[in-house]
C-alpha cells in the first residue's frame, strides 16, 4: 500500500469513526473494540472511545509520567 492509499483508507476510517461516534453518543455508549479476523489469521482490534476533555487530559498526564 503506498502513501496515498494509507492516507486514503485513514480518511476514510476517520469519517466513519465520527458517524459511528454520534451513534454511540446517542446509545450512551462510551467505547467499543471490536476484534477483527484478519486475512492472515491474526486479531485485529479496532477501537473507539468518546472522552470528555479532562478525561483527555488526564490520559496526557499519565503519558507523560510514564515517559519519565
């Protein structure tokens, strides 16, 4: 896959996340990972999850005391 194709499917897999975001915000629904079969026989995981802002915040903070 070259560099158009993955900015391509990227595109395309952010503009369905944001539909399926307001679906889930609707359902009251804060995360989903469904897991996928590949092809090649392994898992894949495709996950989403709708956070608030201070949420947000603290998932950065607890990055970069991890970093330290």
């Amino acid at each position: 896959m070259n560099q158009k194709d993955l900015e391509t499917v990227l595109q395309a897999w952010i503009n369905a996340s944001l539909e399926l975001a307001a679906v889930m915000e609707v359902q009251g629904m804060t995360r989903i990972a469904p897991v996928l079969q590949l092809a090649s026989g392994k898992d894949g995981e495709l996950s989403l999850r709708i956070v608030t802002p201070e949420e947000e915040d603290e998932d950065w903070e607890d990055d970069e005391e991890g970093d330290a």
